[in-house]
C-alpha cells in the first residue's frame, strides 16, 4: 500500500535529488562560527533543540539513507508486534462513550 503523498514523497526520492537534498540540508562549516554562540546564548528550553540540530549535522545519512530508514521502520513494526498498544478507543474510549 502507498503511502500518503507527504511520507511517500521522502520515501521515494529519486538518486538525483537525494544527493541535491544532502547538499541542500547538509551542515556547512561556514555555519559553525554562527549557529554555536547562537546556541550558547539560546534559552535553556532550546538547547535540546539545537543539540538536536547539531547531531542531525554531525551524522549525514549520506547514500545510505534509504538503508537507514528501511531498518528503522522494521525495528518500529517489530517493537509494535511485541507490544501492540490498545489503539485509539483505548486512549480516549469510544465515541459513544463520550458525555
């Protein structure tokens, strides 16, 4: 089955444009001497945010993207089949459950 357009659309990204994107979103070092005071003097609330950025940065899927994506996906549906959660009628109950 496919996917909707906007999950499908980074799934199925052409070699071509995989490598325009890598470039596009990769981490520059021009940028370094910006982003890191930035981030220093960036509120404690936003530290997380940023060493997220810098780690996304600092390790590139580079080629072997789509291989990354592939074991995610299956470490996702095989945590899910060991432990299967109680779905949306067991999160918020059925909608004639409702007042």
């Amino acid at each position: 089955m496919d996917e909707p357009y906007y999950k499908q659309h980074w799934v199925d990204i052409d070699s071509e444009r995989h490598s325009a994107y890598d470039q596009i979103l990769a981490y520059h070092p021009a940028m370094e001497p910006i982003l890191r005071p930035l981030a220093a003097k960036a509120p404690a609330w936003m530290q997380p945010i940023f060493n997220a950025v810098f780690w996304i940065f600092d390790h590139a899927t580079g080629s072997d993207g789509a291989a990354a994506i592939a074991e995610a996906e299956k470490a996702g549906t095989a945590a899910v089949d060991a432990a299967p959660g109680p779905g949306v009628g067991g999160v918020i109950g059925k909608p004639k459950d409702l007042p």
